[in-house]
C-alpha cells in the first residue's frame, strides 16, 4: 500500500496559490492530530509547489518566510523517519 492514499498529500499544479495554501492549512492541521513523516513531507511539497507557482505574487518578506517554513517543515519530517526506525 502507497504511504499517501489520500489525494490531499498529492501536488496538483493545475490549483491556484490559494487553493495551495488552504491544503498547506489543513495539512498543519492534520500534522497536529497525528504527528507522521507523511503529513510533514507533505507540508513541505505543497509549499515549495506554491513556492514554484507561476501565478504567486509576493513580496521578497513572505517568500522568505515561505521558505524558512518550508526548511522547518523538512526537518520535522527528517526527525519523524529517524523516531520510525
């Protein structure tokens, strides 16, 4: 069985930017119930996908922060599949 069953963990470039930042949102929110390597890999993936999105305007402040979340986010995935085996 696949690690992401669920659509939501899947990247759709097709979304607008904010429709990629309500599924970052309800990603953070599903990490917090259930703290996995999965759900933080997938944080990360939408991010830098806003991140690559053609159509996200923003100033040089919130692609930064943009950025730094998205190393934090890698992190913490690093640190779950370490706690898995």
């Amino acid at each position: 069985m696949s690690p992401n069953p669920y659509p939501l963990f899947t990247v759709d470039e097709q979304k607008y930017p904010s429709e990629l930042k309500k599924i970052i949102v309800l990603l953070i929110r599903l990490y917090l119930r259930d703290k996995n390597q999965w759900t933080a890999q997938a944080v990360e993936v939408h991010i830098n996908a806003l991140l690559a999105h053609s159509d996200f305007k923003s100033d040089i402040a919130e692609r930064c922060q943009f950025r730094r979340l998205a190393t934090h986010w890698k992190y913490l995935a690093w640190i779950n599949e370490k706690n898995i085996i």
